[in-house]
C-alpha cells in the first residue's frame, strides 16, 4: 500500500477512516458531534441487505442517547425486538431439543437508565450516515483506499472513486482501520491476531416463507437448529419480521472445494425445507446485495483478536481489531464502543488539550475488553450448539462491569493488577470502572448520572462541595480544560432520591468523582482535600499526559 504517492494533494483532513460499516460509520458519526472532521471511505457502493448485526445492548444504546439518537434508533427497530429466547430444535416444525439461557433477559434497570434495542445493520447504517453528514461528516461510498504511508507528521493515503478511477491524495494526522476482520491495513502494518478458535464459514440466505403453523405460536429470537440432514448437522433461522421474512445459515467449507456460487436455489430451498421440517414449504429467495443478484451470502466465523491496536498514527478498531462470533451480540456492539473510546481521545489530542500519550490508552483499554469478548463469545457459541456448559459470564458482568486500567485512570490502588469484570451490583465508583447509575431529581426534572456525565468531563462531588467548584474553575482557566460540576446530596443542586451517592460512588460529603466523557471514573477523592484546585489540577494533568 505504498505506491501512487506522487498524486496530487487535494484532501486535507484531521482524520481519514477506512470502512463504512457500523463502526466506521459510528466513528464518523461520533467525530463529527465533537467536531472533529473526518472523510470516510467505503470501497462498497451501498450496504448489503443481510440482516448481520442486530442487537445493540444497553451500554451502546448509552453512547447513542447521548448524541439525541435513542428515540430515532427505537423507532426504526425490528419487528423482532418482543421476542425473547434462544431454542435449540431438530426442525421448526419438529422437536424442540433445549431452551437455552444465557442470562441475557434480566433487568438492568438497577445498572442503566436505558435498554439495549434490536435494529438490524441494514437499517442503523443508513440512519448513521444521514446523521453524521448533518454534523458535517464527509462519507463517500463506492471510494478505496488504495496505498497509504505513515510519517511524524500524520498518514498520507491515496483514494480511488470506483466508477471513475480517479484518485486523490489525502493527508490526515490519524488513520483509523475500520475495513473488517479481513483488514488490508492490519496486514501492511504487519499486527498478527491470535486465534482462540478455529476458523469456519456459514453460508446466509434471507427468503420469504409461510411459517405460521410451523412457529405455533411462539416468538424466539433465534432457532439453534440440530438436524443430521444439514451440512455438518447444523442450521440457524431468525425470524426477520414476524411475518415472512427470514434468514437461515449453515456451514460450508471452501477449504474441501465447496463454493456458494455453485448452490442453485433448488438446494438452497432444499435446506432451508429441511431446517423448517416443511417439506413442501414454498419458498423465494432473495437477493442479499443492492448491487447484484447474488442470492447466498457468505459469513467467515472467528474468534480471534489483533496483538496491537495501534502502529503509531494507525488504529484498529471493530472487526480489524476483534473478531467477534455472533453469539450475545457483542461483535458490533464492542466495535462501536472502541469507536467512541477512540474519538474522545484523539478530540482532545487535535484540540491541543491533551498530549498525544492520551492515545496509547486506547490500546491499553480496549485490547483486554476486545480479547474477552472473543474468548466469551467462543464459550457461548459452544453452549448454543451444544457443544460445551455453560461457563460464560452473564450479560451484566460483561455490559457493565469491565474495567480499564491506563494511564488515563488514576488508580488508587498499589496491589497487583485487579479483575478484568466485576457484576455492577459490587462496583462502587473505582476508577477505571463505569460510573454507577443512580436517579437524581432537581425542580421536578428526573435524571440518571449516565446522562448527567455524558459526553462531557464531569465532577460529581458530595453534598458540602467542600471547595471543588471553585477548584473546577481554576483548571479552567489555567488549562483551558472545562469539567461540569453537579453536587449531589440531600441539600445539594441534586437531590439523591435513594440516598445512596457517596455508598455507590465511594465518596464522603466533601468528596469527589471525575467522570471521563465516555462515563467511565477517571479518578476521584474520597474526602476533603487541603488545597482542591491543586488537586484537581494534577489530577487532569496527569490523565490528559500534560
């Protein structure tokens, strides 16, 4: 990727992003609403129609509402978001063989002022796409990447309009790798992933069926099915729509010579006839890209991760630095949240408020985050098939109780390294662990800590305040560093309604709590402090590297 640089300058920008699917496109998105221009190119000239990624958990859904987003994401999801469960059958219309529990159904109320949402991929891109340009994201599709090169100064790269072949130089300070678990960048940088799986391929088909009496009544989220006629025994179907509309995969193995290309629909329909247990079942097929006719997809299932995030001023993010076996819907949602870890970061760094060592946490932060939900989503995928026990943590643990620990959290512990995960209900507002969710009320105004510390740096400090707005005030003017301040207690500007502020967030009445914009303690205080602008000055100091 290291020719055609003698193309004439013609693209200046702050960050070039490579790959326009979720998350490429939530890194555009998230740029352009902290004001950070981007130009992101997709070598595609449209979104496949497969339905692919379709649950978005609570803590993504967190990063959405905070950009205003929640409410327009709600309103365009499936159809399938009432049903629940996963069942593992012989055919549709057959035996049921095992309903399976993943611990995916709880409450979370207790942990989050919102709830995940299923949205399928081929409904949230376009709505991401509209909504980044509005902020003034730059999105062009039918555009690759074809050569690119790193200096100290940032990454020069060369674009190709498909339909033309004309090329443009761009120069960026930062590159981001969202181009998929096949990424052409990963492998000119030369980061090796490790494989905590084998490799597999399934084949994808969405097709139209009458499945009434087959369904009697039930609406499961996913049918695992176990059936000896289906290639290596195995098959899946998801119901699209709650009407007709359905998908269905099943192994195929390009390694032994089979290719989807010579599947005519006669055997497609003959297996999907076969999962269903309706042997005269009529089926149409449909078409899984915009820009074809192609009727199969092909999905490579792994569970593998990068060694590296980053080569200095590159970065891995999404399917380019994990990839994430469909099982829980962690795969996207995992690349999105690396999306938004990343984009705060590098609006600091660009705005000058922040060295440039901020960007090592992002590595440091996300690589461990990305490694467990590979080894996770393995052990889950062993339980859906039935293969393995369950021996996976459950969905609170991995939703909302991981840790970070960098040097963007000023840990307050000496002892060796502490756990990765932890159920929220036991986390009390350490930093580096997300901050706690607690209802707070103002002059009638109801609102969660989530939503009070979103998107912005934010001090959370018992109800005596103790000094720490005037010690806000001073990094503000000093270091042009702006912290909101919200005192919280019975007295205070918010009023705890369940009296439990300094229990969950480890603090007295003159302590305090810097909450990152990501919602993630940053670091805190748990008492009154003898000088806290200075205090408080040291404390971002060190977390923004200056």
């Amino acid at each position: 990727m290291n020719d055609e640089m003698s193309t004439t300058h013609e693209i200046q920008v702050p960050v070039l992003i490579v790959g326009g699917a979720l998350v490429g496109l939530s890194m555009s998105l998230f740029l352009a609403w902290q004001g950070v221009p981007s130009l992101l190119v997709e070598k595609h000239s449209a979104p496949a129609r497969l339905p692919r990624a379709r649950g978005h958990n609570a803590r993504t859904m967190e990063l959405f509402r905070m950009l205003g987003l929640e409410e327009t994401l709600r309103a365009a999801q499936s159809p399938m978001a009432e049903n629940r469960g996963i069942m593992r059958v012989e055919s549709l219309a057959g035996c049921e063989l095992a309903r399976l529990d993943e611990g995916g159904q709880g409450d979370f109320s207790a942990f989050t002022p919102t709830t995940g949402c299923i949205i399928s991929q081929e409904q949230l891109e376009p709505l991401l796409v509209e909504h980044a340009r509005r902020l003034g994201g730059d999105i062009r599709f039918n555009t690759e990447m074809i050569s690119f090169k790193q200096d100290e100064a940032g990454v020069c790269a060369v674009i190709r309009e498909r339909s033309t072949g004309r090329t443009r130089r761009v120069r960026a300070h930062y590159l981001i790798a969202a181009d998929g678990s096949h990424s052409s960048i990963r492998e000119v940088l030369g980061i090796q992933t490790q494989r905590s799986g084998g490799v597999s391929h399934s084949l994808d088909m969405v097709f139209e069926a009458d499945l009434h009496e087959a369904l009697r009544g039930r609406h499961i989220f996913m049918y695992y099915v176990s059936n000896p006629r289906l290639p290596d025994g195995l098959g899946g179907l998801m119901p699209l729509d709650n009407q007709r509309r359905w998908s269905f995969g099943t192994p195929i193995h390009p390694e032994r010579g089979e290719q989807r290309e010579n599947l005519t629909d006669e055997r497609c329909i003959e297996l999907i006839r076969i999962a269903t247990g309706v042997p005269d079942l009529e089926v149409e097929l449909l078409p899984v890209y915009p820009w074809d006719s192609t009727k199969v997809g092909i999905w490579e299932l792994q569970a593998r991760h990068a060694e590296r995030y980053r080569q200095e001023r590159v970065f891995l993010v999404g399917d380019a630095a994990h990839a994430i076996l469909p099982a829980g819907g962690f795969g996207a949602t995992t690349g999105i949240q690396d999306a938004f870890n990343l984009s705060w970061k590098l609006a600091l760094v660009l705005s000058r408020k922040a060295d440039s060592r901020l960007l090592d946490s992002y590595e440091e932060e996300r690589l461990p985050i990305g490694k467990l939900t590979v080894e996770q989503t393995l052990l889950r995928t062993s339980y859906r098939t039935g293969i393995g026990e369950r021996t996976f943590l459950d969905d609170a643990e991995m939703i909302f109780g991981y840790r970070y620990q960098s040097l963007a959290v000023l840990s307050e512990s000496t002892t060796p390294r502490a756990s990765l995960t932890q159920h929220p209900k036991v986390l009390c507002g350490e930093p580096g662990t997300r901050a706690p969710h607690l209802m707070l009320q103002r002059k009638g105004e109801y609102i969660s800590t989530i939503d009070l510390c979103g998107g912005k740096w934010s001090l959370l400090v018992g109800a005596q305040e103790a000094g720490w707005n005037e010690a806000a005030h001073h990094v503000a003017q000093e270091m042009g560093f702006v912290i909101a301040v919200h005192s919280i207690g019975a007295q205070a500007e918010w009023r705890d309604i369940e009296g439990r502020f300094e229990e969950c967030y480890g603090i007295g009445a003159t302590g305090a709590a810097l909450i990152r914009p990501d919602g993630f303690v940053a670091w805190r205080s748990s008492g009154r402090v003898n000088h806290p602008p200075r205090q408080l000055k040291q404390a971002a100091a060190s977390l923004l590297g200056r």
